[in-house]
C-alpha cells in the first residue's frame, strides 16, 4: 500500500480568499496611531546581532510584534489538558493539494502518530487534474471528503514508522524548538527553513499551548514574514494571514487568532507570469486521542 506522503519539504500552502473591509480599515488605523515595535532582541541571530546582516522592514516587525503578542494570549483548547501518557497519539485531520509535473494532486489524510512514529493514517485521493492556475474550491473539497479511504498502520511490515518534525515532547522555548529542527545555529537565518518547519510542526504534532507559544514566537523569528490582514479559508474559519515573499514565490499562512493553531498553509509561484499552485495545506482539526480510529476535534 503506497505510503501517504508528508508535506516536507514542501511547506503547505495558501491564499487569502477575503478581506474584512472594516477589520483592515481598522487595522490601517492602528499601524498609522503606533510606532513600529523594535526589534526583537534575544537568541535570533539575525536582528539585533552586531554580525547579522538582515535588516527587519516595518512590515516584518509588524509580524513579529502581532505573533510575540499572539504567543503571550493564545487560550487553551480542550486537548491541551488531556495527558500524553493516557492519550497518546497526535491526530491531525487535513486535505492538500501539491503540484507535480503540472498535475494537481488532491488527497485528504487523518494521522494519528504516537511518540515513537507507531500510528495509523486514513487517506483519501482523487484523480489528479490539471490547471494549476486553478486553486482549491468548496466543491473540490467536498468530492475529495467523499472519496474512499484507504488505511495503513504503523509500524509497517518493513518497519516503516511515521515521521515526525522533532522528538517528542515538542519543546516549549523557541530556542531549544528551533535547536531540535535543526543542526546548526545559522539556518535560523533561512526564512524559507523556518516558515515551513513551523507548517511541518502543525501538521505533523499535537502542539499543546506552550509548544504553540514557543513555535510561534519561532516563527516571529522569520526573515521578512510580514502580516498581510484578515482572511477567510474554505470552511469559513476566519483567521490571520501571514507571508512570506521572495521573488516568484509566495508562502501564506493562516492562524486561528484565539488558540494560535495553524489553520491553512499555501504556496504559489508567478513564473509562468500568472498567479500558480504549488502546494494548499487545509488543516481541518488536531486534537489527542487515546486510540487510533478516534476522530479529532476540530
């Protein structure tokens, strides 16, 4: 049975579908009436260091300043009181849609993943289409929800486990966070690195409170992120956008901005000269569940 497949490194994706015209016009408000934060100072390399190099725009410190703040109030969700020893396994329930070749790929998974990579995974797939000029939509959503599911435990015949973005606990400082996810302090510098191990954390972990404080203020670590308003994703869920621009690619994020939850992650790229598809990411629910089977809570 094939093995489902992780987005990684393939960051998961996202557009902003609609604006709140009075939220942004307040939030024009607030930017003119506030001056821009400082900038962040601790254990990042790249701002405030005297051999860093990256200077943070008024753009990014408006990011880091709005996810310092998220990561201070975030509430907690009912999954956060439930012990790791009693309910073992992480559940994560999410669609994506991933380009390869110019074909648009879309399946659905449910992963439940216990610490040491055992689990189970349901996945659901439809045909793959072409036009990646067109961008998930409702009825697609709604079709892939319906299809057949196919499940696989773990760990495999050829002992196979799921894989994971660090060991767990998660850690709950964003220093020891971005020290588990990578070798070296100098990757901390590379934007696109950061941004998408942040996604890989999302939806690969049950992130209780403190380890979604601490991936979120790793985030704010991100060179160039810049907060781009309110968004609305395909279920409705109304949400913070963020993003990450280079040139012909474009990396978005949305966070629920009550628990801090990733609720959708995108990526696009301009290089046909057009707006184009790389890769969606709709995380539907996590939650912790004792058993595999369980379903999450949104």
């Amino acid at each position: 049975m094939r093995r489902p497949r992780i987005i990684w490194p393939h960051p998961a994706v996202s557009i902003v579908l609609a604006t709140a015209l009075l939220a942004a016009s307040y939030l024009l408000i607030v930017k003119a009436a506030n001056p821009a934060p400082a900038v962040p100072q601790g254990w990042h390399p790249c701002y405030g260091d005297p051999g860093g190099t990256s200077t943070p725009s008024v753009a990014t410190l408006d990011a880091v300043d709005r996810l310092q703040k998220l990561a201070d109030t975030i509430a907690t969700t009912s999954a956060d009181g439930k012990d790791p020893e009693d309910y073992r396994y992480s559940t994560v329930h999410r669609q994506f849609w991933i380009v390869v070749d110019g074909m648009v790929e879309p399946s659905e998974d449910t992963l439940w993943r216990a610490a040491d990579g055992s689990g189970r995974t349901d996945e659901r797939r439809l045909p793959a289409r072409p036009d990646p000029d067109r961008f998930p939509d409702v009825a697609e959503r709604q079709r892939l929800s319906a299809a057949p599911a196919t499940t696989q435990t773990y760990p495999r015949p050829d002992g196979g486990v799921l894989a994971a973005a660090v060991a767990e606990p998660v850690p709950t400082n964003p220093a020891a966070l971005a020290d588990a996810i990578f070798d070296a302090r100098e990757t901390y510098c590379n934007n696109t690195l950061l941004f998408e191990a942040f996604v890989q954390l999302s939806q690969l972990h049950y992130l209780n409170r403190a380890a979604r404080a601490a991936a979120l203020r790793m985030l704010a670590t991100v060179p160039g992120i810049a907060y781009d308003g309110i968004a609305r994703d395909l279920l409705g869920r109304t949400g913070w956008s963020f993003t990450l621009t280079q040139p012909l690619t474009r990396r978005t994020i949305m966070l629920d901005p009550r628990t801090g939850r990733l609720l959708i992650a995108t990526t696009s790229s301009s290089v046909t000269g057009t707006q184009q598809l790389c890769d969606y990411l709709l995380l539907l629910a996590t939650d912790r569940t004792r058993t595999p089977g369980q379903p999450p809570d949104p």
